[in-house]
C-alpha cells in the first residue's frame, strides 16, 4: 500500500476518535450539568408533596325552605372550623329563591338576616379556597354539607369522616345500628347543649364536630370510641325537632327520614339514596350509604324505630 495513503487512513482513524472522545467528553460535561439540576427537581418535587400535609377541617350548612316540601331547601349559612376549632369562615347566604320559612327552629337564621346576604356564588368562592386536594372533612351527616357546597373529592378533599357513622352502634332493643343526632352526641360527650339558643348555629355545631372528632375518633382508639357509643346509647334522649312539630313547621314539611311523620309525600332521603359514599373512613367492613344532599342534615333520623 501506498504510504501516503496509509499514512492519510491513520490519520483519518485518530481524528474520529479524538471526536469520539470530544463528544464523550462534552456528553459527560452535559450529564455533570443536567444531574444536578434533575436532583434539584426531584428534590422540589418532594419539599412540594411533603408541603402538601393533610388539614382537618370541619364545614356545616344550614339551609332554609323555598318550598313546602321537605326537598325544598337553599343554603342560607355556612360555617368552617380547623381542627384547633378557630372559626376559619362563617357567612350568611343569600337564596336565589323567594324563602317560604327561614326555619328559624332548625337554622337560627331569620329570614330578614339574609337580605343583605352575600349571594351563594359569592360566598362559594371563598369556601372553595379553604379547602385543597388533602384535605379531611369532619361533620355529621357531612355530604349533605359537601354537596351544598359543590365540594369534589380529589380537588377540595381526600377523605370524609361522618360522625353519624363513627358513634353508630347496635341496639339489641331493636336489634339494629342506631345513629345518633349532632345535638345528643355533643350534650353527652362533651356536656355542650346546641339547642342552648333555641335553634342550630352553624359554626357552634361546627366546633362540636372538631371537638368530638379530636376527642374520640382521631386517634382511632376503638375502646375509648366504644365507651362513647354505648354512653350514647344509654343516656335518655330529647324528643327530636321533627316530632315536636309534628312533621311540619310554619306548614313546611320537616321530616325527611321518618315516613309516619312526613306530610309532603316526596321520596324520603333512604329512597334517594343511590351510591355508596366512596372515601369515608370506616370503623367496620359494613357497606355505608352516604345522605342525599336534598334535605336539612339536623333532621337526621336513620333508625325508625328508635329515633334520637
């Protein structure tokens, strides 16, 4: 062969792998570059999840009738508490319906409070701001609350903890689980009388709901939780709103779970129900039905033949 051309493929063969070497070396420069950044990211990533904490909050609505029905409601106030029971928000509503009673008996609000009233869509707005994708929700009978609120799981909260369901508990009496209103777990439990005014006030049942969550339920201890349960079930019980008038206040039908006191004929809420609740905690394996939001939650009154 040539020598000049043997000379020239030599010479070919080590400036490719001198670029060979250039490009390995600018590919380790460049990952030396990129690494660093991508482990920054990651590490952002993970300060940002670590950020995102659960909250505890608990949210109670208290609606007023627009017809005489007892599917005939609209928010008329809106409380939420943290789970320090520090009064996060508390507002009245304005309906967008004329209001036929203000069910002032259930509500503790008057129907001339609302006339100056901030407008549900208003109001709306700032609840929604309280609330983030990790957020727990605490209350009784809460997706009643949850749906006045157009609150969705997985941007507004993660999971919903009833409290109706947490102090449910088997009556051999009857020989079914018996539920128990928001009013008799906080008189008994922690010897708060929500009635104290005459009527319900959002942020008080509110705050009795962190405070029965905080006290029996958050730390999951099933002994002092059962102790409470069978407390409630031994301690007399008041007659409920609903029978005290008769299925019917200011003409408006009030009772929403009990047929015999129903004088509207509409669907009762066990007729409503449709899905079983998806996210709410449970204490036991049995399948939990969440409450249709058509109806005033403080007329709770699941078991009919032993209602609180």
């Amino acid at each position: 062969m040539d020598s000049t051309l043997e000379n020239s493929s030599v010479e070919v063969k080590t400036n490719k792998l001198d670029a060979l070497e250039k490009d390995q070396q600018v590919a380790e420069d460049l990952n030396d570059v990129i690494q660093p950044v991508q482990n920054s990211e990651k590490s952002q990533d993970n300060v940002f999840n670590s950020n995102q904490s659960i909250q505890v909050l608990s949210i109670d609505v208290e609606c007023v009738a627009t017809g005489f029905s007892h599917l005939d409601r609209a928010p008329c106030s809106v409380a939420i508490v943290n789970d320090r029971c520090e009064i996060l928000f508390d507002s009245l509503i304005k309906p967008d319906k004329p209001v036929v009673s203000d069910l002032f008996s259930f509500t503790g609000v008057r129907k001339t409070d609302l006339h100056h009233a901030p407008s549900f869509d208003e109001v709306i707005k700032k609840v929604h701001s309280f609330f983030t994708p990790t957020t727990l929700i605490v209350g009784q009978s809460i997706m009643s609350d949850v749906n006045w609120m157009k609150l969705q799981e997985g941007v507004h909260y993660s999971t919903l903890i009833d409290l109706g369901d947490e102090f449910r508990t088997f009556d051999p009496k009857y020989g079914s689980n018996k539920y128990f209103s928001l009013a008799h777990e906080a008189e008994v439990l922690l010897k708060i009388d929500l009635n104290a005014t005459g009527s319900h006030i959002a942020r008080d049942d509110a705050k009795a709901s962190i405070k029965l969550y905080n006290k029996y339920v958050k730390d999951k201890d099933q002994s002092k939780l059962q102790q409470a349960c069978q407390a409630l079930l031994r301690a007399p019980t008041k007659i409920p709103l609903f029978r005290r008038f008769s299925g019917a206040y200011e003409k408006v039908c009030v009772s929403a779970f009990n047929r015999g006191y129903c004088r509207c004929g509409q669907p009762l809420v066990s007729e409503l129900q449709k899905t079983p609740a998806k996210k709410r905690r449970q204490n036991s394996n049995d399948q939990k039905e969440e409450l249709s939001s058509s109806t005033n939650k403080k007329m709770k009154v699941i078991d009919q033949k032993n209602e609180i």
